[in-house]
C-alpha cells in the first residue's frame, strides 16, 4: 500500500504513520488481530483490538476504490475523454461517492431520453439554451425540424431532455441536492392500501414521518421490514419547493425564454433523475448505518455473552424442562462428557412428582453431581422449585442457564456429530449443562445469529453482520486461550492462526498421540508451519506441561525473556511462577532488546503473576422472587430481582421469572441522560427492577432500575 493511503488512514483515526504502516505490513504478512493486538505492540505503539480492525476494514475500503478506479480510467479512456486534468481528479479521489460524481458524465447508459434526443441532432440546441442569449429561442427552434422531429415544441421538449441529463451530471447540483437530503429529508412510512389487517404488526408506521437524521435505528429497520413484507411504501425527500428554487438559483442566469426552458429542464432532472438517484444513496446510507449500529448491539451482547462466567469443570446434572413432554435430564463429567440421560415427569399432566424426586436425588449420589443447569424455557420455574426442595446428600448449587440457540444445536451438523445415536432432546440437554459448564466452548458451536441477543438481526447486511461476529467470537476465544487437549475442533477453529482445517489437525493428531506435552510439539501437527504456529502458540495452554510456561499466555519467543529473569534471581521458572517475592525483585528495563520492549515485559509480568488466568469473572447463583411465576402474578409498584437477556440501543429486556422479558426502556434505566443501555447493565446481569406497568392483552411488562435500592 503506497504511503499517500496510509497518510490517509493515519490521519483518519489519529494515529503515528509508523503505526499504520507496521500493522499493515503485519496483516499483509499474514497476522491476526488478536495476535497483533496482543503479540505485537511494540511495532504498532499498543494498539488495540478495535484500533487494529480499523485499520483493517479501511485497507480494504481503499483497496476496493483502487480498483473501482482503474476500471473507471480504463473505461474514460476507450472513449479517449481521458485528459491529464480529470486522470490527476480521479488519482487523488479517496470518497466513493465524489468519484461515481466524477464518472457519471462518461459512464456507458442505456438509451435514455437525452441519448434519443442526441440521435435527432437537438444537442446544439440544447447548447444554445444553456448559453442562456438567444432571445426568440422558438425561431431557433424550427431550424431543428426535419423528418424525425415534428415542430418547434418537439425539438425544445428535445433539447430540455438532453440539458435535464446535464443538470443531474452535474457534481454542484448533486451535492446541492445531497445537502438537502442531509439536513432536511424526512422519512414517510405509509400503510399499502388494503394491507391493514395483515400488516397489524405495523399499525404504529401506517401513517408516519420524521426527519430521517433523527430517526434511531431500529425504528428505521422495523420500517424497512414493514416495507420488505409488502405492508409499507417508504420514501425519503426534502422540501422540493425550496430545492428546485435553490437549483434554478445555479443554473437560470437570465429572464428570457432560454431561462424558463431551462427551469423546466431542472424540474424535469430533479423529478425524474436526480431525486430518485439520491433518495437511493440515503436510504442506502441511513441503511447501512441502521445496520451497523443493530449490528455493534449485536456485537456487544454475544461478546459479553461468550465471556459470561463459567463455572468450571464440575460434574453438572442438566435439565431441559417441560410439561407434557417431561423434563430431558442428563448427567455430565467434569469434561462435558454424557454419563447418562432419561426423563422425568414431576408436572402436569402426569404429576409424577414423587418418582421424579427419587430420580433426582438418585443421580445426584450415583454421579457424584455438584451443580444442576436448568434450561430457562417452558416449565423453567416450576422445575427450578421442584429441584430446590429436594434434600441431597451434599451442596448442590441450582443454575437457572439460558437456552438460546439449543435446539438449533441439537439439530445440527455438529451435534449429530458427536452425539449420533442420542435425539435432539438429549443433545439439547447436554448444550444446557455444557453451557454452564462454560459458556464460550459451548456457544462457539453455534451460529451466533441463533443465540438470540439480536436487534433485527435477520434484516441486516448479513455479510456485515457474519464478518462482525466472527471478528468477536475469535477476539472472546482468544482473550480467554483454550486447554489445546480439552477443546473441541469448533473452539480450535477461532484460535489466532489456526482455522477449520488445521483445527481438524490437532484433535486428529491428539485422537492418534494422545494429549500433547508441550507447545513445542504442536509443531508436529500436520500443516502446521512455522507462520501459523506463531499466531496461534500463544493462546493454546497444556495444563500439565512440562515447561509451565505452556500454560500462560507468554509466547514461546518471548520463553528466553523468562529463563533469564529466573537464572537473574537464582531460582527456577516453575518457582518465579509460583513466588511474589521473586517476582517483585525482576527490573523490567534490564530485560529490554531491540525484539522485546516494555510492552511485552508488562505483559510477562502479569501473566507470571496469574499464570493462565482466565479474564472471565466468577458465577453466581441467581433466585428469582419466590411466589412469582405468570404475569398475573405481577403488580405495578413490585420491586423484583431479574436476569438482563438482552440489551438493543432503546433498552434492556429482563427477565423475572414469569415467562415473558419486561422492557427497562433506556430513559428509566437511570437519574440520569443515557446514550447506551450498555453504560448501565450488562448481559446477564443480576439487577433489581420495579414493574411500571403491566399489559396481559399484549404480553407486555415495563420496568425500571429508577430509585430501586
């Protein structure tokens, strides 16, 4: 990339040049992200995670308009248009929509109106009148008759096609028109006329307008989907009054003839060309960013929802409630492997309260079970109540866990993988308890457009949205590093390096090996080479290694570093590890080199202290209120404990236990103005809400975190 575009990305997000141009070279080379991010800071000044995706996604932004412009100068000088003026325009064009401005005059159209009037020999007519001197410009008119064009009228209405083309290629008047829809477009929602019925959903956009800078995201995407349904007709426009006087202001110099042709010309371009042109690029605009911000949301939530707190490896007792069908429970190992299943009916209709209870206890003692994962569907309260009265023979910590995306889990590919003779019940149940067990190896099995954290997640730019959250699953598996002999192919997959492939590789190479010993050994690894070693190396752990350093997330380059600051205190790198006194006494500058900076000395540091420590925080029992199971059960004015499970940019939906999420909206989320609901809560979140109001016809619940203690 040539340095005018990394001046240019340097300047756009406040950075040194030298930070731009390492991480590109980085990049190019072949590094990830979280790699870069963590590995790397010295070269790119400790930029993070967000700031080196930055860089990224304008690499490829400019790299796309590096291309569009060789085909646009390509195309310019077939027609040999091209001068040495406009190729030096184009070269220095860095805004997508200026150089589309720029082609537009020579870019290849269809037959058109003013193309027709070409053909007829009206353009130096048209030229005349755009001179704006000719008095009687009906006389000039009749010279321009012959077989193709009948009269004088004819010949104008011609002319006034090919000058409406002018008008709407002309850079000025489209910007003039752009800043109209910038600072004045309102967006009208209108009901499709014999669709109110089945369009109910959208009564609240039958009849609606307001200024489309003011209009938040998710009502602009609730309008599109209204629209794409075939419910809603949307148009976005300014005052057409004010900007057609505006437009004849530039282009109307005189008060003869000439001058009320070409106002009719502007009419006609503005109507028929223009507005249209540039009503597409805001609803394209405003579109696009309704997409980004549903998609940060998004973004958000499943980050904070891959990094919820795991309980750790514990033998779990899994249960994915019902009534009719009973309840699905399985049995698991400290690993996640499946002990045992089978199904129990402690609620109506069958009541078989008494066996299920005996069931219960019975599997407690025989597996050895230290906690039960209890999936938050139907029947979730009811068997929560039911596991809690029973007396076990040892502590038994209750998980009420959400379910999200579990039946599209027991349903995949990668469920009858690894469980192919067991149903999507069971398999359901496992992913319940698995869940528990940690969230993050579980969920990465699953697209996270199923985990059901979204806002219009199924209307947005599904690229965009796929690029994003594949960018925070592996940003969330990497900040946390996985066990290299526990985890699955599917949590390998995200590592730093790695991907599907060679993923494969190591849990085949482990199935035929058996564990691995040391970091060093994953060299061994079909395919893996040296490039992807490095990435990867340092967010793989082997618990029981040889060299704890395999454990932590200190590189394998950086090793040298650390077995001289042990040899440095006399002791070994298993007792620096292991001793806060010794760790203390190491002077970080003594251990600077060209390779090594501070940076990567604090970074060490930290990791000797808490070798291999996990960023997560730790789990914690959640009860809902005690007597509180339907919505009838609530009374404006209660103040009830409740679960966050999802966070959109108008506010956080939580559930208190009566089967259907209340609404804290973002203005009663505190005493103060808030912009983000994430400023205030968190997903999964215990917090204690009060109810507002209660609407049973409609299923919906208010509630505020306002003045609750």
């Amino acid at each position: 990339m040539n340095a005018q575009l990394i001046q240019r990305i340097a300047d756009q997000f406040q950075i040194r040049l030298n930070q731009v141009e390492n991480t590109i070279k980085l990049l190019d080379e072949g590094a990830t992200v979280p790699f870069i991010s963590r590995y790397r800071k010295e070269m790119t000044g400790s930029l993070d995670e967000v700031q080196i995706g930055d860089i990224k996604d304008e690499k490829a932004r400019l790299e796309e308009l590096i291309k569009r412009k060789e085909t646009i100068l390509k195309t310019i000088d077939e027609q040999d248009l091209l001068t040495p003026e406009l190729k030096d325009r184009i070269d220095n064009c860095f805004d997508a929509t200026e150089l589309e401005d720029i082609y537009l005059p020579y870019k290849p159209k269809r037959k058109t109106k003013a193309s027709v009037a070409r053909e007829k020999g009206l353009e130096p007519l048209a030229k005349i009148i755009m001179k704006q001197q000719e008095r009687d410009i009906e006389s000039r008119a009749n010279a321009f008759v012959n077989d193709e064009v009948d009269s004088a009228d004819d010949a104008l209405a011609g002319a006034r096609d090919i000058i409406a083309e002018w008008v709407n290629e002309n850079e000025k008047a489209r910007n003039m028109v752009r800043r109209a829809f910038e600072l004045g477009a309102t967006i009208r929602s209108k009901l499709v006329k014999g669709k109110e019925l089945e369009g109910e959903k959208y009564r609240d956009y039958f009849d609606w307008e307001e200024p489309l800078r003011r209009c938040p995201s998710h009502r602009l995407l609730a309008m599109r989907r209204g629209e794409h349904e075939g419910f809603l007709r949307i148009s976005i426009a300014p005052n057409e009054e004010e900007l057609l006087e505006r437009l004849n202001r530039f282009f109307v110099r005189s008060q003869n003839d000439c001058g009320e042709q070409i106002q009719l010309a502007v009419k006609d371009s503005y109507k028929r060309l223009l507005s249209s042109a540039i009503e597409t690029e805001f609803a394209q605009a405003s579109r696009l960013k309704a997409d980004q911000d549903a998609i940060q949301v998004f973004a958000e939530n499943l980050r904070q929802l891959l990094l919820a707190a795991p309980l750790g490896q514990k033998r779990v007792l899994a249960v994915d409630p019902g009534y009719r069908t009973g309840c699905k429970v399985v049995c698991l190992d400290e690993q996640g492997n499946l002990l045992h299943n089978e199904t129990i009916y402690p609620h109506k209709p069958q009541e078989q309260t008494k066996q299920a209870a005996r069931k219960i206890t019975s599997l407690v003692g025989a597996y050895q079970i230290e906690a039960v994962a209890i999936g938050n569907g139907t029947a979730s309260r009811e068997t929560e109540h039911f596991i809690k009265k029973l007396r076990y023979d040892r502590d038994i910590k209750v998980f009420v866990v959400s379910e999200d995306g579990a039946s599209v889990y027991s349903a995949s590919k990668v469920a009858r993988e690894e469980f192919p003779s067991y149903d999507v019940t069971v398999r359901g149940s496992v992913s319940i308890g698995r869940r528990l067990m940690d969230p993050l190896a579980e969920l990465v099995k699953i697209d996270p457009k199923s985990i059901g954290v979204g806002q219009y997640q199924h209307d947005v730019d599904q690229k965009l949205l796929k690029n994003s959250l594949d960018a925070v699953v592996e940003s969330a598996v990497n900040s946390v590093g996985v066990n290299v002999n526990t985890a699955s192919k599917h949590l390998l997959t995200y590592i730093s390096g790695l991907g599907p492939q060679l993923a494969q590789n190591v849990v085949d190479y482990r199935k035929e090996n058996g564990a691995f010993n040391s970091r060093k050994e994953l060299m061994k690894v079909p395919r893996m080479g040296a490039k992807a070693f490095e990435q990867a190396a340092g967010f793989l752990r082997i618990s029981d290694a040889k060299n704890p350093l395999d454990n932590t997330a200190v590189h394998p380059e950086s090793y040298h570093v650390v077995k001289q600051m042990a040899k440095d205190l006399n002791c070994s790198v298993a007792e620096l590890i292991t001793t806060e006194e010794k760790q203390k006494e190491i002077v970080l500058e003594k251990y600077i080199s060209e390779s090594v900076g501070l940076p990567t000395l604090k970074d060490i540091q930290k990791e000797l202290a808490k070798p291999g420590r996990d960023p997560r925080k730790n789990i914690k029992v959640f009860e809902f209120a005690p007597g509180i199971y339907k919505m009838e059960d609530l009374q404006e004015g209660m103040v009830l404990p409740g679960i966050v499970t999802n966070i959109t940019k108008f506010g956080a939906f939580v559930d208190v236990g009566v089967k259907q999420d209340g609404l804290v909206h973002i203005s009663q989320l505190a005493n103060r103005f808030v912009s983000d609901p994430n400023e205030v809560v968190k997903l999964h979140e215990h917090v204690k809400v009060k109810v507002t109001e209660v609407d049973i016809a409609r299923k919906r619940i208010q509630l505020s975190l306002k003045d609750v203690e």
